[in-house]
C-alpha cells in the first residue's frame, strides 16, 4: 500500500509542472485576446498631419445613397415656402451642393473626389506586373522610395490606378504622387509630356523632370512638372485657377472625364489597334453641375427622349449597316446625329435604355468610354438618367463602379437603388409642377433588366452566354414596395398659383372618389429597362373602336431579344400596381408605359393588358442595324400635367414615324379586359 502511493506522488509530482505550464499559458491567451479590451488614449485622437484624416466619404458627384428626396423630389407638395419670392423653386441650392473637401483622403487615388489640395512631387514606375493584382506586395516593390520625413512633409506616394501600358505589355507604368496639406511645400502649377532632351520653354528653376520616361513604347517621352509657389503664396485666385489638385489617364482620342484637360503632347501617339494616351489633369475645384430637380413647364408639359443602345467603344467606333460611305469614327457621327435630335426636340429629359458601351472587348477601358458617351446631352445643360444593358460590364468595370462614374457626369441623375436586390439602378425618379405645390404629376421606374442568365465556358476559359437575364423577384417587390408609396392626387391636375389646395386634401384622404372626370389616383408612370419581357411579343390589344391590335411600328426584323426565364414581372408586378385602390377608379395599371432597348431593328409600341411596351430602336452607327432602317430615337411628349402620353420616333432623316396618342385625350379606349 505504501509502495503504491509513493509511485502515485511521484507521478503527480511529474506532470505537475507540464500541467501548470500548460494552464498559466492558456489562461494568459484568455487574457490578452478575450478579456483584455484596451482603451485607446487621448494620442489617438490627436494625431496630426496626413494621418489624422480617414475616409468619410468619397465624392461621386452626387451620392449613391441619396434618394430622390434628397435631390429634391419630396412627394409632399409643400416646403414652398422657403423659396424667394419671384424665384423658381428649381432653381433654389441647397446646403447639399456642396462638398466637405476638408473630409477627403490625402492618399487615395480618386478622380471623382473634388480636392483643393495640390500635389508636391510626381515620380513614375515601371514594374513587372500590375500593382492592381498583387497590392499586397506592391507598395514594396513598385511604389516609389521613401522616407517617414518624406511621407510627413511631402505626404505618402498615391498611384494612379491607370496602367499606361494596359494594351501593350503585361508590365504597368504607373503614375505616382504625392498630396499636401501642408502651405509651406511648392506645389505642382504646370505638366509638360516633352521628348528626350527637349526642355519646357520659357525654362526656369522651378520645373522638374521626371527621371523614367513615361512613353509607354515608341519614343521615349518624359514628365515635367513645375513647382513654383507654396500654398501660402498663392492667392485664391491662383489656387482655384493654377494649383494642379489631380491626375488621371485618359485612352483614345475623345474627351477626357469633366473637369480634366489633356496635357499637351501625349505619352503615346497609338499604332495599329493601341489607342493613343494620354496624360489628363484637373486644376482646383471642379464639381459636376447637379440636375436641377424634375419639372413640368408651366403649361403642363414634359418631354423625355429615350436613346438606346449607343454600342460606344474606346476608340471611335466602326459602323455597321449604314449607307453613309465613307463611314469613320462611328462613335463621333452617333454624338454628332444625336446633338442634332437634342437641339430639335429640346428635351427635359433624356433616357439612356442600356449598352451605353459596346463590350465584347472594345470597351477595355471603361472610363475612358463613360467620359464621352453622354457628351451631347451634358453639353447642353439636360438632366439624364440610365440603365445598364447586357453589354456594359462585359469588359470588366463593374456596375457599382460605372454608376459611381456616371454620377460624376454633369446633370446626372443616375442612382445605385438599393443594395440588397438583384442588380444596380433600381431608382425612382418624379417629375413635379412648376407650381408652388410641387405636385408629383409623374413617376418614372428605372430597372435593372441584368446581363445574361446562362452561358458556357469553351475550352480557354471564355464565356459564352446562351441565355439573357431577366427581372427578378425581389426586383418585382421593390417596385410594388415603391408603387405602394406613391400618394394619390386629385386628377386632372390643375395647377394651384397660390400656396396649395389647404384643406381639400384632408377632405380627399378620407377616401372619397370626385364625381365626374374628376378623381382621386396616383399620377401615371413610365418605366424604363433594357431587355424586354416575354410580354412584348404576346398578343396585342384589339381597339373595340376600330376591330384593329394596338401595335404600331415594326417588329419582327430580329429574333426575340426578350429572356427565355422569367419570375412574371408582367402578371405579378405591372398588372398588381394599380393607380387607385378605388372600387370606381376601374382597374387602370400605375405603368402605362414600358420603355426597352436591346432589340436595334424593332421600334413598335403595342399595348399588352392596358401596358403599352415600346423599343427604342437603335439609334447608334456603332451598334448593328439593317440598310434601309433608320437611326432613330423615341420621344415620350407627355402634356397635361401627365394626363396625356404621347410617342413618336424621329428618324436620322427628320422623319416623324408613328406618331400616336397613348394615354388621355385622344388614345384608344382604356383596356376593360381581364388582368
């Protein structure tokens, strides 16, 4: 018995220091990485310098996030009071105009965000592989050097997420630099792209060459920047009109991103399928212009032109299916048909109906075509709104990131819709009165239609679609959700000229239907996306009037664009939104009007249920068409205050084609069938 509990106390006396080590450890680990919570000291917060500024917010011209509200598009009616006698309510800023430059990042590269800060030194660095693909290893091996003195005075390197030799090697050529907010550093003035051995003339002390060249082949050009001036030697004028605040890299020849000029001579002049770059820069504060907020005129009327399917590339464009010979640079002669259209008919509104961009690899720098695709429209001060289209991101760029790049184009009105459904650009835009009330006279849907629902992969590991996207079914709930918010208005609208209709809408909202033509319903609506539905091609209405279908136009000169799978955003969506939730307002649908693109050959109206399902028809040289088919846009010329609906097609030529009335005075009658 002794022997036996000698043994057992060695055998503890053992494992007991293993044991101890083992649990002393654990509850160590317990310690530092569960219980222990470290309370930051008062140095976190005052930091200084470049560091103590984060990102807050990242400048896109106008939010992703704003809702029309917030541009300006409350559906109450009210708030006149707060305009200026005399003064147009459209015409009134807001304190949301502006942008809160202090809040920007010093050292992330963004050319949509409106620094005032300029730029202290430029390098240039060649490397082996793009930084865009290995930015864990990047900033050792292919930013330039620094020192921490360096990064404090001068700021940390930012790159220019533009590699200039993107279609030429596998290698990146990278622009680098540095941002300031410090005012006793000299800051950047001037850029000069100069041959070797060519000095800026006049010359002096204060320019600055770059030591790699940044011709991405051929001649070997290099970078000249001038410091001249700290910021606390400029005066306001010269940090507004001289002071470079940022750079950016442009491909082909058209225009650069607003805001941004060319520098003179070009890094690389292009040869055979490479597109000339260039070296593009902004000096000061250059925010796009907003879009003032939806209107009708004062006589009731709005007109909304839908341009579908500009096929843009990064170069100019080749034409296809056209008699015009010779037929060059068929994205310039869209642009020049298309700024003709514009100073014709004088829209309020102009409707981008999807593939704003070619794709299929033509498209191969996004940014590049996204300056340029809305240049007619934004040159003459309209408000426009787009879609996406199959072809728009099969490059590459993201929808997210197009939208954030579309909404920093002057007059834009484009909106990224909520996060948690299926695609981006599922927004709702109103046009009110131009009245004090503000009336909301009309509802305009746009909706993302996808790209494609099915493809296959060949044998490189390229995909082939087979089948086109459709509209899905939380995209059918947004809509209804959406549909459900809008507030009835006492119809035909009648335009108030004092301050509102006072206790009238008290009297209305307690559910009574007005006598006669007068009633209580939601204001008509249009609703734009760029793949069709199955429904297009269904059966047409019969007018009881004249025995005939209601289908106008031409259709059946291409196959069905419309997708094969769907989740019934007709039956389940269209046909379930009504424009009032009264017995006596009949079962009229909110939508009176679907506007699609994608089909370039096919161009009629036809009314499905009560749903009139329009196309745009092409209206881009750069897209394919069919000889003897003109380029041509739709209009949608909407008068009385939205009561009444009409369409028509103007043609290359400056035909009117299949001018008709659909909604209000003068339309067929009302569709009184089965839903």
């Amino acid at each position: 018995m002794g022997f036996s509990l000698f043994r057992l106390a060695r055998f503890l006396q053992s494992i007991f220091v293993p044991t101890a080590s083992v649990i002393t450890f654990s509850c160590l680990l317990v310690f530092f990485f569960v219980l222990y919570q470290p309370t930051p000291g008062p140095g976190s917060i005052q930091k200084l310098g470049w560091q103590s500024w984060d990102v807050v917010e990242l400048y896109t011209g106008q939010s992703s996030g704003k809702t029309s509200e917030a541009l300006g598009e409350t559906s109450t009616g009210h708030g006149a009071s707060s305009v200026p006698e005399g003064v147009d309510w459209w015409n009134v800023t807001t304190d949301s105009d502006t942008e809160d430059v202090a809040s920007l990042p010093l050292d992330v590269w963004d050319p949509l965000m409106q620094h005032d800060t300029g730029l202290s030194e430029i390098h240039i660095t060649e490397c082996l592989v793009d930084p865009i693909f290995v930015p864990s290893v990047a900033a050792d091996i292919c930013y330039p050097k620094s020192t921490k003195e360096d990064d404090a005075h001068k700021g940390k390197w930012v790159r220019v997420e533009r590699n200039l030799k993107e279609q030429l090697s596998m290698k990146s050529l990278n622009v680098y630099y540095r941002r300031t907010r410090r005012h006793d550093i000299p800051l950047v003035t001037e850029l000069r792209v100069l041959p070797d051995k060519e000095t800026p003339s006049p010359f002096s002390s204060s320019w600055v060459k770059v030591a790699y060249p940044i011709s991405p082949a051929g001649e070997r050009r290099y970078l000249w920047y001038k410091l001249e001036k700290t910021w606390r030697e400029m005066t306001e004028a010269e940090r507004k009109k001289d002071l470079v605040t940022e750079i950016d890299v442009l491909f082909g020849s058209d225009q650069p991103l607003y805001g941004f000029d060319k520098v003179e001579n070009a890094p690389y002049d292009g040869a055979g399928r490479a597109e000339v770059v260039w070296l593009t820069y902004r000096k000061g504060i250059k925010p796009p212009p907003h879009a003032p907020p939806l209107h009708f005129s004062r006589d009731g009327r709005f007109k909304i032109m839908q341009v579908a399917d500009l096929h843009y590339s990064v170069n100019m464009g080749s034409c296809r299916d056209t008699i015009i010979s010779p037929c060059t640079a068929s994205d310039n002669l869209t642009n020049t048909l298309l700024g003709r259209m514009l100073d014709i008919e004088k829209p309020d509104l102009v409707v981008f109906t999807g593939d704003q961009l070619n794709g299929q690899t033509t498209s191969w720098d996004e940014r590049s075509v996204l300056a340029k695709f809305a240049k007619a429209v934004t040159e003459r001060s309209i408000p426009w709104a787009a879609v996406f289209g199959n072809h728009d991101d099969e490059d590459g760029m993201t929808r997210e990131a197009q939208v954030k790049y579309m909404q920093g184009l002057p007059f834009s009105l484009v909106q990224r819709g909520p996060k948690d459904i299926h695609g981006v650009g599922n927004y709702v835009l109103k046009v009110k009165s131009a009245d004090p009330s503000k009336t909301h006279l009309l509802t305009l849907y746009f909706l993302d239609s996808g790209a494609y629902y099915k493809g296959v992969l060949d044998w490189m590991g390229i995909f082939h679609a087979t089948e086109y996207d459709y509209l899905r079914q939380d995209q059918i709930d947004w809509f209804l959700d959406e549909s459900r918010t809008i507030d009835a208005i006492e119809r035909p609208f009648t335009p108030d000229g004092a301050k509102d209709l006072g206790s009238i809408w008290e009297r209305q909202a307690a559910g009574q239907v007005l006598p006669g033509s007068r009633r209580l319903a939601k204001p008509n609506a249009l609703m734009f996306f760029h793949i069709p539905l199955q429904e297009s091609n269904s059966a047409a209405d019969v007018n009881p009037a004249t025995g005939q279908p209601l289908d106008v136009g031409q259709h059946d000169l291409e196959a069905s664009g419309a997708a094969k799978k769907q989740d019934g955003f007709f039956h389940k969506g269209l046909l379930q939104a009504f424009e009032s939730d009264h017995l006596a307002g009949g079962q009229a649908t909110e939508v009176k009007v679907v506007a699609n693109g994608h089909s370039h050959i096919t161009d009629n109206c036809r009314r499905v249920k009560g749903v009139w399902m329009c196309f745009g028809g092409g209206g881009s040289y750069s897209g394919y068409g069919k000889i003897g088919f003109d380029r041509r846009f739709r209009i949608y010329d909407i008068s009385e205050y939205g009561e009444t609906i009409r369409t028509y097609k103007r043609t290359e030529s400056d035909d009117i084609v299949d001018d008709m009335i659909l909604v209000g005075r003068g339309a067929p009658p009302p569709y009184e069938g089965v839903a």
